[in-house]
C-alpha cells in the first residue's frame, strides 16, 4: 500500500509538472501574444477618468464655440441622423425607384413619423419604416432599420441609397447581387453581430443598440467620440482646475496612438488579410490607415506622421488648400536627410504620390499609400471599378 502511495503522488508531482509547463508554452507561444507587440496600442490606453460622463457637444461650445463651429462643417459632424430629421429623406418623398427583377419597384411616402416604403407588388398592405439616414451625403445617404429577429436585433440596409453624384437613387453598394430569401430582405441586406455594432458605433458619438432602438443616442461623430466623456473635464475646468481638466480628457496623442483611433473606423491593416495587403486592390483606398502605415513617410518619420499632420480634425477636409497641404511635403523634402522629387516637381506631390481613386461613378478617395506610383495592374484596375462589392469587417 505504501508503495502505491509513492506511485501516486509520484504520478501527481509529474502531471503538475506538466501542467505548468503546457501553462508556459501556451503564454509563450499563443497567436495572441505577438498581437500584444503592435505599436499601435489599442484605445483603451488614451487617458480615462473612472465613473466620467458625457454631456454633449453643445457643452463643449461654451468654451470652445470656434472649434465647435468649424467642427459642425464637417462630414463627421453629419454621418447619422434619424430619418425623420434627414434632409435627404426629403428627396425620396412621393418616388418610385426599381430594385431590380428579384426586388420591384419600392414606393416612397412622407409622414409625421418620418419615411416610409412599400413594395406593393409584394406587400400590397405593409410598410416598412426607414429609420436612421447614414453617411453625411458627402458621397451618399443610405437608409437603416432596426427590427427584432427571433429575439435578436438585427439591422436591415435598405436596397436603395441617394447618390450626390447626379443626385439620383441607385442600388446601395455591396447590394447590387443580392437575391432575397425572407420577407425582411426584400427591403435590403441583413446584418447582425458585430458588423451592426460596428456600423452605428463609427456614426455616433454614444448610444446602445437595445431591443430594436438605440438608446441614448448622439447622432454623429462629435468631441467625445475622440476626446473621451466630458463631465470631469468641466468640473474641473469650472473649478479652475487647468491641471487636472487637462488630465481628465483624451489628448496629445502619439502617431501611432492616433492613427490607430481614427483606424477603429477607417480600417487597420489587421483586419486585411495578407493577399489582400500584399495586392493593394484599388477598393483599400478608403481605408486611409491601411495605405499611410505602409508608406515611407509614416515608416521612416520615427512615430511623428500622423493624420493631422495632413487634415485639421476640426474643420473640413476642404479647408486647407493643395498648396497648404503641399507644403507639409516640403517640410521634410526640402531637407538634407529626404529626398527631393526625381521629376523636377515642387507643387504636384498630391496629384502624383496621393491620387484620388474612382470607386464608383463619383465617388473617389486619395490613395494614402504615399509611393512613386507604377502603372496599375489590370487587376486592380478590375476591382476598383467594382469596389461596391467590398465584403463587411467579419468577412475578412
């Protein structure tokens, strides 16, 4: 008995053993660990303040009314509204748009609950409510709902969208081979988990996809979205607390730190997968990200490039000239240490090295892969042309 004792705690003391170190090796070698290594950190390291809360962009105006009114200029400012208070709705009001042989003609009405559409043909008595209007109609307006699926929330892009180019209604994009199965996907695409999340919390400043709604909602992308809540830092500021009001916001971002918070919406380079990095498709254009981490003047700039080096976050993008932005490229390429242009240019750099890339008619985006530019492969040249099927983040 004595000996089978032994035996036992024997057997024990070499299974812990190997316990901890399977524990080691998996802390060492998991896929996760090298993710921890990025230098671009995740934005929960931006500067919190415990138990803080929003107030609004209306508060931030009475200290900072100049910013607060450029910032209202801008497409950020406009990337959601509720239909009802959508002026684009206004455009769809009493029309007639065709969606294609599997989908019919959808009808259009107006009324003190906001826009509505019908597809008689197939719901001769049902209408189907058109809840939030996203995008700032700086390219295009596309409609959403929020309906219950068995107990779940899922959100339905409606099939039509509102175009600037030409002012005309057109299949949304990504929609244009869709067929539909259930009643709810004749009025659009169906999407659930995470790209629903993630396409209303790039749009919004707060709010939280409840049972069918968004409660507490800020529609668009204000202060907060980037500097954090703002209770602690009005407290403080009112007073006289310069110190910690400054502490107690979101600020003086590194380069790396800030691409990577505006990269939570424009796209990170992780999220591509290699062959798509690798081939550089010209439908990765408008995830600016993607393009200026690779570049050698973000590369070689030792973590100072960063987006607003180029753009005021404040104003629109339109505010500064080519030449301002212009000059930015000379500030580094007229030194002794960068490189002047092999061409001769001094006043082409955008147009040359940053073009602006059709994806669809009208609707283009720079290249912020910052290169010398080599004929484009056909490929390439392909998608571009059909970038509207672009699949969504978790097809990736």
């Amino acid at each position: 008995m004595t000996n089978r004792i032994k035996y036992i705690a024997r057997a024990l003391g070499l299974l812990t053993l190997i316990v901890m170190i399977s524990g080691v090796l998996f802390v060492v070698l998991r896929p996760e660990n090298s993710q921890k290594k990025s230098v671009y950190p995740p934005q929960t390291t931006r500067n919190e303040v415990a138990d803080n809360a929003y107030i609004g962009h209306m508060r931030c105006a009475e200290c900072h009314a100049d910013t607060h009114t450029s910032h209202l200029t801008t497409p950020h400012s406009r990337t959601l509204t509720t239909a009802k208070a959508s002026q684009t709705a206004a455009l769809f009001c009493d029309t007639k748009h065709f969606g294609g042989e599997d989908f019919g003609t959808f009808e259009y009405i107006c009324d003190d609950e906001g826009l509505a559409v019908s597809l008689p043909e197939r719901f001769p008595d049902r209408l189907f409510p058109l809840d939030y209007a996203f995008g700032s109609g700086e390219h295009a307006v596309t409609f959403l709902t929020l309906l219950q699926d068995s107990g779940e929330t899922v959100a339905i892009e409606h099939r039509m969208s509102w175009f600037r180019n030409g002012s005309k209604v057109e299949i949304t994009p990504g929609q244009a081979k869709e067929t539909p199965g259930r009643d709810m996907e004749c009025f659009g695409k169906v999407f659930r988990g995470k790209d629903m999340h993630r396409c209303f919390n790039c749009h919004i400043t707060t709010g939280k996809i409840v049972d069918g709604r968004v409660e507490n909602l800020t529609a668009g992308v204000h202060c907060e979205k980037c500097h954090g809540p703002g209770a602690a830092h009005v407290s403080a500021a009112e007073n006289g607390n310069l110190a910690e009001a400054k502490q107690s916001i979101r600020h003086g971002w590194t380069a790396s730190e800030e691409i990577t918070m505006c990269g939570e919406c424009h796209r990170m380079p992780q999220e591509m997968t290699p062959a798509r990095l690798k081939d550089y498709p010209n439908s990765l254009v408008r995830f600016q990200p993607v393009g200026l981490l690779q570049s050698r003047c973000y590369l070689n700039s030792s973590d100072v490039m960063k987006c607003t080096t180029c753009h005021d976050a404040h104003a629109d993008v339109h505010s500064r000239t080519a030449e301002v932005q212009v000059e930015n490229c000379r500030k580094c390429h007229s030194t002794n240490f960068q490189k002047s242009c092999s061409a001769g240019e001094t006043t082409n750099c955008i147009a040359c090295h940053m073009p602006a890339v059709e994806l669809i008619p009208g609707v283009s985006f720079h290249d912020h892969w910052i290169r010398v530019r080599d004929a484009m492969p056909p490929e390439n040249q392909a998608e571009g042309e059909h970038s509207h099927s672009e699949p969504h983040e978790s097809d990736r």
